[in-house]
C-alpha cells in the first residue's frame, strides 16, 4: 500500500500544532496532587505541588461570546490538546476554536474521544479534554466517563447542551447529561450564564486533578455560548468543603510503623494511587528499608520495578501464586492507594483472614468500604510513604525491626515452584504468550504498552516487563472493550517521542478501530498488536471452565471467514498492516513494525483459541482456591505459615 506522507497529511492537522507542541517525553510523570484550593488554576491542567504557587498568566478583560469564553479559558488552563466531534449544540463552541492555539482532534466516534483524553491524561499526568455535542454525542462519552471515574483519571468532558428555553421540553437531541453522569463523575456543571464558564473551567480542571482524581463533566447550553460576555483570568474559584487531606494524621502513621516494626508475614498492597502521587520513588525507598514484599495490582504496574527482588508481582483472579498466597497468608498487609476490590480479594469473608490491615487513601470513602482498616491513613500517598519511611526508621533506630527471613523462604519458594508461564498449543498454532512477551522485550521498557479488555489483557500484564511508572495503560475498573485504540491515540500525542503499543483482542479491535483513521491523518503512528484467535477469548475460557465447552456466540469469524481482514482494514484506515502466523516470524514482524515511525501499523497476529489465562482464581471463590493451570492446585504447607 502506499502509505499517506507527513506532507500530504499535513493539511489536516491543527494549525496550532507547531504553535503548542504535546508534552515532551520527559513531563509524563504524574504531577503531586493538591487539596488546599489555590486563588488560581495550576496552568495546563496540572495539580498544584502542595505549597508552591501556580503560575498563572493574568488576562485583560476582552468582549467575547461564551463560546469564546471558553476557549480562551482552555488557552487560559494551558490546554495542548482536545478530543471531539462538532454538533449543533456545542457548534458555536468550534468556530473560535478555530483560531486556537489547542490543538483539536477530529475523533471518528466520541467513545474515541473520551478513551483518548483518558489515555493522554495516564501518559502524561495532566488532564484529558474531550469535547461532543448534545443528545447521542454526550450519550456517547458515557462509557469513557464512566471508566474514567473507575480508574481516578483526570478527564474534563465539555458537552453542548441545547438552549436554556428548549431544556425538559424534549427539544431535538437533547438529554440530561448532567443527571446520566451524576453517578459515574467526581462532580458536574450545567452552566447557567456565559459570565461563570472561566470560572467553572477552572473549578472542572482543579476538581479532576486534585486529591482523588476523576472525570468532571462541564454541560453548556447553546444560547450559552452564543451569548455576548466578558472573558478575563484568572477567576477566583468558589469551592466550599472540598480540602482533601494530603499530610497523614502522625498516630497513625506512628501505629503503622510500630506494626511493620513487629509483622512477620506484612505484604505491601500497592494500587494506583501511587502512581497518581508520583509517589514510586518512596515507595522503592519503603520496600528496601523495611524489606518487606511487594504487589503490585492491575492499575500500579510500573509503580515498583518487575525485576526487583522484593516484587512477588500481581496479586488477584490472574495474580502469581506468590503475590496471592502473600496476601492471603499475611498478617499485616499495607495498603497504598488500593481499594481491596474483588479482583484482588477473592470471596471476601475469605481474604486474607490471620491480617491486621493499614489502609492508606487520599479518598476516606474508599477506607473500610470493602475490608475492616484497623489503621485507617488519610492522606495522599507520596506523604503517607514519606512519612512512613521517616517513622519505620525511628523504629529502626531504636533497634524494632522485624525477622521477615523465615517469610521470604516461603515466599521464594512459591516463586520457584509456580513461575508465571505457559505451554505451547499441542497443535501447533501461534502462542499470544510468546508474541505478547516478545513484544516487551523487543520494545523494551521504555515503551507504553496500552491494552484492551480480555485474555490479551492479563498475558500482557503478566508477560511484558514493567519497569518504570506511566508505561502500563487499561481499563481495570470498569473493564471497557475497545479503550486500547483511543487510548494508546491519545497516549501518543501525549508523548510524541515515545513508541506506544496498543495490544489488543480481535473482539476489542472492532469496538473502536475507526480511530485509526484519525490517526493516520493527524499523523499519530501508533502500533497495535491485535491478539486474534477468532473468539471473544475470555468468554469461550469461561465456556470451557464453567459451561461444558458449549461456546454460546463468542466465535467472530475473524479466524474462519477472516471477516474482517485485519491487514485490508488497517490499509483501508491508512495504515500499514502486516500478519503473522507462526513463531519464526514473530520477531522480524514486530521489528518491521518497529522501523516504521510515519504511519499507524497494525499487526494481524493470528493465534490459537484454546490459549488461557493462568493462574486463576475463579469468580466468588476465595483465593485459597486458586489454580495454577487447568486442575493444577498449587501444593502448599499451610503448618509452614
């Protein structure tokens, strides 16, 4: 095929582009949350580091539309990049936007917009911005919104709404987006008055990006944004009773260390919240001060590195024998910015029974909701770490430190007795194990690796190497089919400079692959690994287990019919697409792959069906119960511990 040139494309990029260039591949890291509100937004949608003042530019009064208002706020907030699709309602919105200097991108499908918006939010740190109009475009972001708000990223949603007279009359594409949301945002807006959107902008983006982080919808009625007003920054910002609380209270942190001091068998239970802190780096100073072993859950891979010694890897339903039995078998466990959500805890009258608990969370929401803390922490997790590493030292100092050597033989020996691995399909078709652990390492650990939903999901959690934060991206929470394409576009235009895979299922592929179009004509050469074995392949493993192998609907006909051809529908999007079928050839597609840096390139990497994902512990089943492969128990001494 003849692939579309940088030149030939460049008419249909933003003029801005040059004018507001992405974030480099350095700024990824997540910025430290804030809660005390300042007199100002922090620019670029950035949480404020606690203590220091925001930068902020002052604007002098200008006449402007609302819809020009709120340009200029996104300008104002330091906003590089939206997301969207124009309408009629949020139209007024497009036509100053036009002179912007934010970037917009023209997304095929508004879920496209919201993934994407998620996607550079977790490759960045900073917030994502999707845009759509009323009625079915609003609809249209309710899954993103609603993923977003599973896995605390920062999202802004701008939607048009119709004009303010037109509102409870069933007026032409309206819905109450407002009310949809209300459940699956941190908080949301229906702007009244052209005079309060710089205000509420910048209430939005210190919302999402700020203690808990998480998606804050902003509905603007058209008539809003037609309206004549006055645009000046910064606004002052009016937002009674939100304080999060960073700083730990000291008796608890105290408590902790006293406990870590005396535990036997304690297990560090790291989740996402370390990594929206930008608190990795304490977190490795903790483990190695106090030695005590690590897991990492689905959202925090790439909080502690993979290879280090101390990490027994991911704990849960797909979680190593190790990193299971160590919470299970635990008596204390610290928590980091977790939620002890039943992927990790199994049956949870079950998990973890013998286990004094300290849970530390800058959400007090989250603490004792699914499991009893008899250490309740507040606190922003950088802090919590920090302070901890300050007090378990004193304890140390003061000769209180604990024997953890009888522990670490179990533990080694569960990692030598059960490694994470797979057996070659017996007849003789493609292993997704080997393409997807060949692709970590060919790619390395720079790169970011963005997966969909399913079987290829978990072997590239289990498979690929992470070693540092913001390289691992999916959709734990809530599980959405079709995140990877949208968000490895917006991951990408996020860190321009770095390679970005998404790793995707033949089934997730056909939710939102028409984003591949806008990625090739805005120039976002991404790379997607589509991981094909005919089938929906988490259901069909599901048949197998637990419905005797009657495989109900979850054969695609990608294999049999190879309805779609992958490789013709990446060419047919403006991509390169390439197809691989036995090992021999895996790592020389991967490395062709790899050598084309102007174009999209989806590779076509056709597997076996029969492949599944082990360990396993079954849903609603406690994690004693756990599998190491299809009717293999793992053999363990319950006297040794």
């Amino acid at each position: 095929m003849t692939r579309p040139t940088p030149e030939t494309l460049a008419h249909s990029a933003r003029r801005a582009r040059t004018a507001a260039e992405p974030a480099s591949d350095a700024d990824h890291t997540p910025a430290p949350r804030s809660g005390a509100v300042p007199a100002t937004p922090a620019g670029g949608g950035r949480a404020v580091p606690d203590g220091a003042a925001a930068t902020v530019r002052p604007v002098a009064p200008a006449q402007v539309s609302g819809a020009g208002s709120l340009v200029r706020s996104l300008e104002a907030l330091g906003v590089e990049v939206v997301f969207g699709i124009p309408g009629g309602a949020i139209l007024p919105a497009y036509d100053p936007l036009y002179d912007s200097s934010v970037r917009h991108i023209l997304v095929r499908h508004e879920q496209g917009a919201g993934h994407a918006a998620t996607g550079y939010a977790q490759a960045t740190g900073r917030v994502g911005v999707c845009i759509a109009t009323s009625g079915p475009g609003a609809t249209n972001l309710v899954t993103p919104i609603a993923d977003a708000y599973m896995d605390s990223v920062a999202m802004v949603a701008i939607t048009g709404q119709v004009a303010r007279p037109s509102i409870g009359t069933d007026a032409f594409q309206e819905a109450d987006i407002q009310g949809i949301t209300l459940p699956i945002t941190k908080h949301n807006f229906l702007v009244q008055t052209p005079e309060e959107i710089p205000q509420v902008l910048a209430e939005a983006f210190h919302l999402a990006s700020t203690g808990r982080p998480g998606p804050v919808l902003v509905d603007i009625p058209k008539d809003v944004l037609q309206a004549p007003t006055t645009f000046a920054w910064p606004p002052a910002l009016d937002l009674p009773g939100y304080r999060p609380t960073l700083h730990p209270h000291g008796k608890q942190i105290r408590e902790a260390a006293r406990l870590i001091s005396g535990a036997r068998r304690p297990v560090l239970y790291v989740g996402g919240g370390v990594l929206k802190a930008g608190a990795t780096e304490g977190l490795r100073k903790l483990a190695e001060l106090t030695g005590i072993p690590v897991v990492t859950t689905l959202m925090a891979l790439g909080a502690f590195p993979d290879s280090h010694r101390q990490h027994l890897g991911m704990p849960g339903m797909h979680g190593t024998v190790a990193a299971v039995y160590g919470l299970q078998k635990s008596d204390l466990i610290v928590a980091l910015g977790a939620r002890f959500d039943d992927r990790v805890t199994g049956k949870l009258d079950s998990f973890a029974p013998d286990a004094t608990v300290v849970h530390a969370d800058i959400d007090p929401a989250e603490i004792g909701k699914n499991r009893h803390a008899d250490v309740p922490i507040v606190g922003d997790a950088k802090h919590v770490i920090d302070e901890l590493i300050a007090a378990v030292t004193t304890e140390r100092n003061a000769g209180r430190r604990a024997d953890l050597g009888d522990w670490w033989t179990q533990l080694d020996d569960l990692r030598e007795r059960y490694p994470l691995g797979y057996e070659e399909p017996s007849d003789g078709t493609l292993s997704p194990q080997y393409v997807i652990k060949r692709l970590g390492e060919i790619a390395g650990p720079d790169a970011i690796y963005v997966a969909g939903v399913g079987q290829h999901q978990m072997w590239a959690s289990q498979f690929i190497s992470y070693e540092k934060p913001g390289t691992w991206l999916n959709s734990g929470g809530l599980g959405t089919m079709g995140y990877a394409v949208p968000a490895a576009m917006g991951a990408k235009v996020g860190r321009p400079d770095t390679v970005v895979w998404a790793v995707d299922g033949d089934g997730c592929f056909q939710m939102t692959n028409q984003e591949l179009a806008t990625c090739a004509l805005e120039g976002i050469p991404v790379k997607i690994a589509v991981i094909n074995n005919g089938n929906l392949g988490m259901v069909r493993q599901w048949q197998t287990l637990f419905y005797g192998e009657r495989y109900s609907n979850t054969e695609l006909g990608t294999h049999k019919h190879r309805i779609p051809d992958f490789v013709k529908l990446a060419e047919a999007l403006g991509c390169v697409g390439l197809r691989c079928e036995t090992a021999e050839d895996v790592d020389k597609t991967i490395e062709a792959a790899m050598a084309i840096t102007d174009a999209p390139v989806v590779i076509d990497f056709t597997v076996g069906k029969d492949a599944m994902v082990w360990p396993m512990v079954a849903a609603g089943t406690s994690n004693d119960e756990i599998m190491f492969a299809r009717g293999v128990r793992p053999a363990f001494d319950e006297d040794e511990i």
